[in-house]
C-alpha cells in the first residue's frame, strides 16, 4: 500500500513492503527502511530504527487524516495523504484562480459522460465531464464561469490519474 506523508513542508512517499507484529519494511522516497514497532497502549507507539529507540503518541486530528505525533521533545503535525484524499483534493486542483483551470483525473477510472464541448461557455458549477472510479461515478465541474479551452478524453476512454481531462478558461465568458 501506498502513501504520501506530509510533515511540514516536506511531503515524503512511503509503501508498506511487509508487516508482521513487531516489524515494518516499508520505502520512503525508494530508500528500503526496517523498523521495530511495538504499540504499547493505544495511541502510544516504541519505534526502533538503527537500535535507537522512538518513544511516540500518535493523536488523530477529528475529521481529517492529520495527526499530532509526539516524540516527547516535540510535536509535529503529520498528514497522511493516500489515494482517497488525493482524489478529493484534486478533482478541480488548478481550477480555482484566475486564467485557466485544469480539471484532472485524481485517480485512474472510466470517461462515462463528457458535458461539454471546445468553445462552450459554461457556468460556475455546471457539471463538464462524469468519471467512474473505484466503483462510484463523479461529477467534475467547472467552479468559475468561463470558456472550454479543451477537451482531452471522450465517453468510454480509461483515464490514469493525474490526467488532464478538461481546460476551461476562466477570463473568456
């Protein structure tokens, strides 16, 4: 499994290789990395890596995939990005500002429904394109009123994430 973790400003890749009840392999940023981890109350973690030992608690932020994670000389705020989030967070990423807004695929999936043609106007909040991913199908929208610069996919047409689907220029009305 794979996932991004977003300590201050820096965001590393992690992917849990193997797990068993005291040990974790898992890469950050394809460096192979081998810990001891036993939880010793909830919430409360022993961490060794090196044969330097980590003592942590690790408290979910409500609501959000954040954490506080103290090491008894600080706290840091951690944020765990995995699939899931990444697609909530990009369905319209670029397409709130000014000039033109690109509307990207979070996640592989299906094309069941382009909305929306080159040259069209459309509305703020009006639907431009239907994705199927992951068992559910999503609208994307265009979030300012402007002009369809492009269109990238068709109905039917498997996308992979990160993909851009639709341009919309935000300063032609």
């Amino acid at each position: 499994m794979s996932y991004e973790i977003k300590l201050k400003d820096k965001t590393v890749a992690i992917e849990l290789q193997q797990r068993s009840d005291d040990k974790l392999t898992m890469k950050v940023d394809c460096r192979v990395v081998e810990l001891g981890l036993v939880r010793v109350k909830p919430g409360g973690y022993s961490v060794i890596l090196k044969n330097k030992v980590y003592n942590l608690v690790v408290l979910p932020i409500k609501g959000t995939k954040k954490f506080l994670v103290n090491n008894f000389s600080e706290v840091q705020e951690v944020e765990v990005i995995d699939s899931e989030s990444r697609y909530q967070s990009n369905r319209c990423k670029g397409a709130g500002g000014d000039g033109e807004g690109v509307i990207v695929a979070p996640i592989p999936g299906k094309v069941v429904k382009v909305l929306v043609k080159k040259g069209e106007t459309v509305e703020a909040g009006q639907t431009v394109v239907i994705i199927s991913a992951m068992k559910m199908e999503s609208e994307f929208k265009a979030v300012k009123a402007g002009t369809v610069v492009d269109v990238k996919v068709v109905e039917g047409q498997t996308v992979e994430g990160r993909q851009t689907l639709v341009v919309i220029d935000f300063n032609k009305e």
